[in-house]
C-alpha cells in the first residue's frame, strides 16, 4: 500500500468563541485552512471553569454538520427540537444542521479538566437544506479496541478494515463517509491503517509525540497528509494520542459567513433573512 506523508500543517492557534470559550483553531481559522468536506477543528482545555463556563448561548447553523467530542468532563445540549442531552466523557455528539438548527451547548463546572473536540463537517449542495438531525452516542457506544500491543483506538465514526475484520463505529455519514479515530499509541511502537486512497485525512496530535514517514508530527495542529492507501505512524520513548480524520472531498463551492455554510453568498443571505424572521428552522 501507499503510504501517506505530510504535505502541510496547519497550526492551531488561540480563539475564542461562543460567550468567551478559550480553544485552538486550526482548521477553519481561515478559508485556506479548511481541508474539504472539514470546515473547522477546534480543540478545547482548560482545568479553569472561567475558560470555558460561560458556554456558548442559543446560536444558528445551517449547511453543515458538528461534531463534538468530548475527552473529559462534560456538558449539556439543548436545541430548538426540544433534544436535550448530557455529553459526558467518551461521548459524541453528532449533530446536522441541515436546513437550520438553534441550539446551546452549556459545558458544566468539574474539579478538574474539561476537554475535547468540536469538528464542523460540510454538507453536499443537495443535502444542505434537509431536516436537522441530532444524535447523542454514549461513551460506552463508541467501540474501542487494542490493534496490537502498543496501540489502540476508539473509533468515532467510519469503518476500518484490519485483519480481513471491519469494525464499524457508531456514526456513518454517507455524503463524505467520514473516518473518526481517537488513536493511542504506546512508546516504541507503530501501527498501520488503512484510508480510502483519495480521501482527505488529517492528525490531530495532542498528547506526546509521534512521527509519519520519518517526520515528526507538530503538537496542537491539524497534519494534512498526501493520497495514500495507508498511514504508518511511530513513537519512540515517549507516547502520543492523536485524532486521525479522513473523508470524502464534495469538491463544490464553500460560502460562509459564520454559522451558515452554503455555496452561494446569495443562499447565505437568505439563510441570514431566515434567521432573522425567524423562518431559519421551519
């Protein structure tokens, strides 16, 4: 198979978003960032309640998908379809704005770290106005397994062929077909996974370090790596966890103008005439 190498990084740098939410933005901070079907990835961490409890208050979105991840502590969803859930540590939260969605994500205050991912996914043209979606996967719905003796994985969505055996995650989004692993990797150790040759992938490095064809991978910043078949990734004495996305590229127009993703400046003004009068959800 062909293995996969580095062609850019894109650094995660410190944002704010919501009412005062402290995160890293990588993809998504500006147009250039995006790495299609992914339109943004932000990594939030703080042991502090004051970086992160003021939340992010009811607010639209409409053409995309968000998908939240969290890794420690939890927080509370509530949206205008009356979904309500509690996203505690391990969960997803897979959320499709489709049409429109009004919602409000509260993180709760806990004695020690709050952490995890929001990654904002693009719709197809066709799919961009279909009814909004919620799902909310428990931490013990997200299948984890060990792929040898230094490594494992918790797969979040997608599919994975290993061994002549598919492990199959909780979410499956047909437009990008999107692969979510959260991989763990021992020191001295290595692992290969195989990825749709002409998808998009990215790593997301956040805890230790690790390499990919002889490089070193950065800390807090979105990899994007070259076509390939597979991708290899190695520790030496120390270990790392990183978050590897891949998915299939919709190569269409992106227009956006904050919440709204569309393909046209004139469907995101619409989508702004709609939040307004109040349209934006029916």
């Amino acid at each position: 198979m062909s293995a996969r190498t580095v062609l850019r990084v894109i650094p995660g740098v410190d944002s704010e978003d919501g009412a005062g939410v402290k995160l890293k933005r990588s993809m998504g901070r500006n147009p250039a960032s995006r790495v299609d079907p992914f339109l943004m990835l932000d990594a939030f961490s703080s042991a502090n309640p004051d970086d992160y409890l003021a939340g992010f208050p009811p607010h639209p979105h409409r053409g995309f998908e968000t998908v939240t991840y969290m890794l420690n502590g939890h927080m509370i969803h509530r949206d205008h379809m009356g979904n309500e859930g509690e996203l505690r540590a391990g969960g997803v939260q897979w959320m499709t704005a489709g049409r429109g969605v009004i919602h409000e994500e509260r993180p709760q205050k806990v004695n020690g770290l709050m952490r995890g991912f929001q990654l904002w996914v693009n719709l197809p043209a066709h799919d961009k106005m279909k009814p909004a979606a919620y799902q909310n996967i428990d931490p013990e719905e997200v299948p984890q397994f060990d792929l040898n003796e230094g490594a494992s994985i918790r797969l979040v969505a997608g599919r994975l062929s290993l061994d002549e055996a598919q492990i199959v995650g909780p979410i499956q989004a047909e437009a990008t077909d999107p692969l979510y692993i959260d991989l763990i990797l021992q020191a001295w150790s290595e692992v290969t996974l195989p990825v749709m040759p002409d998808y998009h992938a990215v790593i997301y490095l956040f805890e230790g370090a690790a390499m990919i064809a002889g490089e070193q991978l950065q800390r807090d910043a979105a990899t994007q790596l070259t076509e390939g078949e597979s991708i290899t990734l190695r520790t030496e004495g120390e270990s790392a966890r990183m978050l590897i996305l891949a998915g299939k590229p919709l190569n269409e127009a992106v227009a956006q103008y904050g919440p709204f993703v569309m393909n046209t400046m004139e469907e995101v003004e619409q989508a702004l005439a709609d939040y307004r009068d109040g349209t934006l959800t029916r």
